[in-house]
C-alpha cells in the first residue's frame, strides 16, 4: 500500500483525509458550492473545521441542500425550527446570518453574473500558491483576505471576518495552501 504524505492537520480520521485529499485547495467556480462552503465556514467561525465536516452532512440536510435560493426566503418559523435541530450549530446569530447571506449572495450574482466571477476577481481567476514547505508557513488570514472579508461585509454579509474568508479560499481551493510534500502537489 502506496504511504501518501498530507498536510499534518487532517490527520485525524478518514472523514478528514477524504476531505483534504479530495476537496480541500481544488479550485470551485460553481456557486452552489461556493455557496456551501460560504454557509459552513461561516458557522465554523470560533469552532473547529473537523466539528463542522462532522456534521456536515446535518447542514445539508437542515438546510436544503445548501441551496441559497430557498434560504433566502426562510421563514422565522423555518428558522425556529434551525435552531431546535441538534445535528447543527444551533447558534442564532448565525442561522439568521445563512438567511441574510443566502440574500446577499444572489444580489452578488446579479450584479455580478455570478459569484463565482465576484469572487475570482479577486485572484484574476487564477489560484495563489505560495507553496509552503511547513504548516507554519501557512497565515490565518492575508492583506487580500482582509479585503474581501471587507468588501463582503460592506455588501450586508455576516460571519466572514478575514479568518474565515481565508478559510474559504482555501476550502475553494483560490489559494493552495497544501504543504510542500503533500501527496495532492503530485496530482
């Protein structure tokens, strides 16, 4: 059996080597799965990514499938019904944000054609990759997190300080922040 190296954080079960090996730093450009990784690193904030692909697929479930369309238009009754749903986080704060971001996102669509284009424009659609040998070479947050992070406030969003932003980038894979020797440079 083929030993692959990976980045030392997602070490911790299967769950989390699929993740990484399969997901994480792989460049998105369709909006409903920008959208999912929005709504997910938002909740993330103040917690662990592992907490939050542990119930990751809770989230997808609570929240129809992740679609921003139909959580634009959630009801308070919707949103009561969130927050007494123990296979999520059932902070308030941050459920009425899905709703409000869910809104946010479509006007970003509009104006944009798609938030995909909005958001890779800020990387001249291209991935950054700074190739770092070590975790430690890998920050929290960028001058371009921080700019995003922001614009997307300015423009209504909740929960997207420059740490998850950055999150997000990574996630969506427009920064490669897997180490030096990790298995997936070789793909």
């Amino acid at each position: 059996m083929e030993v692959k190296n990976r980045c030392a954080w997602c070490e911790k079960n299967d769950m989390y080597k699929e993740y990484h090996d399969q997901e994480w730093g792989i460049p998105v450009y369709d909006d409903a799965t920008l959208f999912e990784f929005l709504l997910l690193e938002t909740f993330q904030a103040g917690l662990s990514w592992y907490t939050i692909l542990n119930k990751r697929e809770n989230f997808r479930k609570a929240f129809d499938n992740f679609d921003y369309q139909k959580i634009a238009t959630y009801s308070e009754e919707k949103i009561q019904e969130l927050l007494l749903d123990a296979g999520i986080i059932r902070n308030k704060l941050k459920v009425y944000s899905a709703v409000t971001n869910a809104q946010n996102f479509i006007k970003i669509q509009e104006e944009f054609e798609s938030f995909s284009k909005y958001i890779w424009a800020f990387t001249d659609g291209k991935p950054i990759d700074k190739k770092p040998k070590t975790l430690k070479e890998v920050p929290a947050t960028t001058p371009l997190s921080d700019a995003i992070s922001k614009d997307l406030k300015k423009r209504g969003f909740k929960f997207v300080g420059s740490t998850v932003v950055y999150a997000h980038m990574q996630a969506t894979g427009m920064v490669n922040d897997h180490v030096e020797d990790c298995w997936t440079r070789k793909k």
